[in-house]
C-alpha cells in the first residue's frame, strides 16, 4: 500500500488523552476508562469517533498519485532519408548510400551499408568520400521526405490518436486504448512495422514499453527492422546495465560530471544517494536522474505538441535604405524568434526571411538546412546570407522578418551533437543569455551590434507568431 500523508496534523490534548486511554484498555474494560473521562471529553471523543475520524479517512491521499500501466511504442524510422532514396530508386540496394552532397555538407543520413565503412550522420561529406569512395551520395530532398513521413504519422494515427512526434522519422505512441480493440503492444508493434514496410516500402524498429524512456532505450537496441518489448517486471534489469551516457538528460558535459563521481553506468546513478546527484548536478537536474535511472518517468505522450512555425518581425517608423540598419533589426527580430524556438524545445531547418519595400511590395527566401539548429548565431548566418543575396541597392524597405519552419524535437538535436562533429559553443551561450534574460528581462543583455543608440528610422511594432 502506497505512504499516506496525514491532512489534519493536530489533535487536542483531550482527544490524545481519550485515545490513549481506549487504545490501552481491553474490550471488557472499555466502559472503566470511558468512565474516566469527563463529560466534556466524552462529547469530543464521540464527535472524534462518528464524525472527524471518518472525515479524515476519507480525505487521506498517496504521497505519489497511483499510475495505471500504459502501453507505449516508440518508433523509428531505420535511415529515413536514405531509406526513402532507396525506395524510390530500387537500383540502390545492396549499395553504400549517403544522403549529404557538396564539399561544404554534412551527412543527414547514411544506410547501414554505408554505416559499415564507419560513416555517420552529423560527419562532414568529405570526409564519408575519404571513408567509401564508392558510395552513392546524393543531395537532400527535404521535400519528398516531409511527404513520406505525412504518410507514416498517418499510420500512426491508425492506431491511436496520442501520436507524439519526435521529428520526421520518429515518434511516441501511447497505444493503451487500443490493446482490447487491436492487441498487445507487441501486435500493435508489428502491425505498425508491416504496414509502414508494405505501404511505404522502408523498414522501421519499435521499443514497447510503460514509459517513454524505456521505450526509446528500446528502439534503439533492436535496430535495423527489429521490435523489442520491455515489461514493467523487467525494466531495471534491461536498464541498469546501460551506460550513464543512454539517460534521457545526459549529454557530454553531465557525462563528464558522472565520471568524475565514479558512475559509469545508470545502476550506479540509482545507487547514488540523492543528495549527492544534487550537490553535483543541481537540484532539478539531479532529482530527475536519480527518478529516471529507477524507471520512474511521469512524462506523457503529447499530442501534436510542436508549433508548425515560428517567427518575428519589425515595421519600422520610417522606411529605410540603409543595409547595415536592416540586417541590425533582422539579427534583432533573429533573436526574438530564436528564443521562442528554444523555449519550447524545438529546433528548426527551414530558415525564411521576408522584406516589405515602402510600396508594400512582399518577397521571401527561404534556405533548409542538412541538420536542424536552435542556435541564434547558425540561423542569423543564414537570415545574413539569403538578404545579401537580394543584393538591394538604395532599396526603400518597410519590415522585415524571420520566419523559422520544418520545427523538430530539440531531443532529435541533442543526438546528432553527440556525435561531436559540430560546434556546440553557441548553444551554450544561448543557454546563458537565455537565462539571464529570464532572471534580468529580455533586455538585460545584447549583441554589441545591438547596444548602440536606437536608429532614426526607429521601429513602430511588432509580429510574432504566424502572420
């Protein structure tokens, strides 16, 4: 029976008294001790015993809320990418194919051929050449992949509407309303696998279990085209064994920190007295692993929790013609956007700007990027590099904005920077300005380019959101 926490602390001395007295008595003495009490008392004791005591029994709670067992599935996609470009072009099979073209790219994705020469996601392009001269590299079709993966989280969606998307090619289905129509986890499981292979021609792996950390850990270990069911019973078994770097929350820099303590594996997180993962990680992110490396995730799975979009944009008082001032307000209405996106653990790869001239004459550019970013600085490179495109000379413009799409799970991000093969010095100063801006307001802190007095053009408001 789960620990109960008492909702009335405090009783009178005269109701201790009358419960210490009948508690200490036999049945055949009760009506002596009752005897004992004055009349005074007998009234409280009765109003005790009949009415408060039945009250407070009533109103007693678990000090943890009981959580009915669900039944969910993560799915991933075997190299999404890749695996599209094969199903459209069946004369790639069986070849080493690498989704990523350009001196200057990176690999988005390369098939598990590929993957045996030692070529990664995330690794520059030339450097896979170097690794599989022979291999197929072909550029990304962001286009046709957003299309295939609309037809996966249809299939999804067939078997339960609790879908939560992780980005393209991954996904959190909580599937306990489906078990008594559909089957067990593990035959809704292969039943999702069959369709996605028959209909779509790709292979995808699924871990079942009751939370979504151990349902990811799952996945993971059964690829390619592989299921794998963890139950409840089983969980810390499967678990435990795991290197501390497998936790939900890990990245280098806590990895390091575990290290340093001497804990290489999530058993030896679960065995570390709390506190001790308090002192060294903080208080939020040292409670949370020490309850995750027990099993103990409380996360649900959310419904179509990613904004389809995220943007910003300024009109200025008067319209301007000065190129340094535009890309000024454009870095400024970067960063509004940027710490939207951040906000709400997202990260984006389709980056567009857009450019109102003073006859209010509208144009847009748009570029995606090979890997997803939530960086200020990666994304305003982008926003400088399509205006300077536009090449306007003594152009008379009225707004500009920045407009962020194709959004993803900052999760899916913190997987490819593991790899280590891109820089991640900006994140972190975007961490800390963010936090400093929660703690001072939005305007504590700044780019130097941005410190400088107000321009006479001035601003007039503001767009965020969708237009």
């Amino acid at each position: 029976m789960a620990p109960y926490v008492e909702l009335a602390h405090a009783e009178s001395p005269s109701l201790l008294t009358a419960r210490g007295i009948l508690g200490s008595c036999t049945r055949s003495g009760a009506r002596v001790a009752i005897s004992q009490l004055s009349g005074l008392r007998w009234i409280l004791l009765l109003i005790w015993l009949l009415i408060w005591q039945p009250l407070l029994e009533k109103r007693r709670v678990p000090v943890h809320p009981v959580h009915k067992a669900s039944t969910i599935l993560h799915v991933d996609m075997d190299a999404f990418f890749a695996s599209v470009e094969e199903a459209d072009d069946p004369t790639l099979k069986g070849k080493a194919v690498v989704v990523g073209a350009g001196p200057r790219a990176v690999v988005t994705s390369a098939n598990y051929r590929a993957r045996t020469f030692g070529i990664r996601a995330a690794m520059p392009v030339a450097q896979a050449r170097r690794l599989a001269p022979d291999a197929i590299f072909l550029p990304n079709r962001h286009h046709r992949y957003g299309e295939v993966s609309a037809e996966v989280m249809k299939i999804f969606n067939d078997f339960s509407p609790r879908v939560e998307p992780l980005s393209l090619d991954e996904a959190f289905l909580d599937v306990s309303g489906a078990t008594r129509l559909i089957g067990n986890g593990r035959e809704i499981g292969n039943q999702i696998r069959a369709r996605i292979e028959s209909e779509l021609a790709i292979t995808c792996s699924v871990g079942i279990s009751t939370t979504k950390l151990i349902a990811k850990l799952a996945s993971g270990r059964c690829k390619p085209n592989g299921l794998l069911e963890i139950p409840e019973n089983r969980v810390l078994d499967f678990l435990h064994p795991l290197p501390v770097r497998e936790l939900w929350g890990v990245g280098p820099k806590t990895a390091d920190a575990l290290t340093q303590l001497g804990l290489q594996t999530i058993g030896d997180i679960a065995h570390t007295p709390r506190n001790t993962l308090i002192r060294a990680l903080g208080a939020s992110q040292g409670e949370s692993l020490y309850e995750l490396a027990w099993g103990r995730d409380y996360r649900a799975v959310e419904e179509s929790v990613l904004d389809k979009s995220i943007g910003a944009e300024e009109t200025f008082a008067r319209d301007t013609d000065d190129n340094e001032e535009l890309l000024a307000e454009l870095l400024r209405v970067t960063e509004r956007a940027t710490r939207r996106l951040r906000d709400q653990e997202s990260v984006a790869r389709t980056i567009s700007i857009k450019i109102r001239f003073s006859d209010f004459t509208t144009i847009t550019r748009s570029k995606t990027i090979d890997l997803p970013t939530d960086s200020t600085q990666e994304i305003y490179e982008q926003v400088r590099r399509l205006f300077n495109g536009l090449a306007l000379v003594r152009s008379r413009v009225r707004l500009v904005g920045v407009r962020l799409e194709n959004l993803e799970s900052q999760e899916h991000l913190v997987e490819q920077l593991t790899l280590g093969s891109r820089e991640k010095g900006w994140r972190q100063v975007d961490k800390a300005l963010d936090r400093a801006r929660r703690r001072f307001g939005g305007g504590a802190l700044k780019p130097a380019r941005l410190i400088e007095p107000e321009s006479q053009s001035g601003s007039i408001g503001s767009i965020e959101g969708e237009p």
